[in-house]
C-alpha cells in the first residue's frame, strides 16, 4: 500500500493531476510480472526480487514490440499468453512433484521383495532337503 501511495505521489508530481482512468488494465501485468516471478497464486512461496524480475521481463516484452513496431494492443495479449503458458507450466510442474512425493512416499508398499526374504525361503528349502535325506 505505502509503495503505490509513493507512486501516485511521484506520478502526481510529474504530471500535475491524475485522471481517473490513470492505471487502468495494469492490474493484469502486476499479476503477470508477480507469476512470472515464482509469487504462487495460492500464496505462500515466492520472493520480491522474482516479482521484480517478472516485471522486467515484461517491460522488456513491451519495449521489443514497441521497437517492432507492434500496435500496443498486442502487448496485453502477448502479456496474458504468457501469463497462461507460466500458469500451465507450473500447473504441470506442481502435478508432476506431487505424483512423484506420492511414489516415493509409497514406493516401500510395492517394491520387489527384499534379499531377505529370498535368502529366508533358501534357508526353508535346504532344511526341507536335509530332512528328505
């Protein structure tokens, strides 16, 4: 809150007055530069500098598509394609974790059955034989 408090200030200051539609559609691209940064929209993981990274990965995106001389519409588009592809990718990326944590967690359940066991039934055996004799 106090760093977009500091922003209006600044922004104010240069201008002279803000209109009312001043910031309008940038809500997307703050979302966008914070998932893009490893921020989890559920919370809990991520740091501010990966938010500072993301934000200028799409300023970056934004300044080549100005110098392509892209119309500016094509920046939201471009911003939201790379809001969802980061989104699928980490949707993916967060199944793949869990189903390999849930195999390992598991994995003693349905592994092949130990030397011990072999060697114990070998044991059986040899004793059957010896009584046989």
């Amino acid at each position: 809150g106090g760093m977009a408090a500091l922003a209006g200030i600044v922004f104010a200051s240069q201008i002279g007055f803000i209109p009312n539609q001043t910031g309008t559609g940038l809500e997307m691209k703050a979302i966008a530069a914070c998932v893009l940064g490893g921020i989890s929209l559920l919370g809990g993981s991520g740091t501010v500098i990966g938010a500072i990274l993301g934000a200028y990965f799409l300023t970056q995106i934004d300044s080549v598509l100005v110098l392509l001389r892209i119309p500016a519409w094509w920046n939201d588009f471009i911003a939201g394609l790379v809001l969802l592809g980061v989104l699928v990718f980490d949707g993916r990326l967060r199944c793949a974790l869990q189903r390999n944590l849930r195999r390992q967690k598991y994995a003693r359940f349905i592994s092949p059955p130990t030397p011990l066991q072999t060697e114990a039934k070998t044991h059986a055996q040899q004793n059957k034989n010896k009584e046989v004799a």
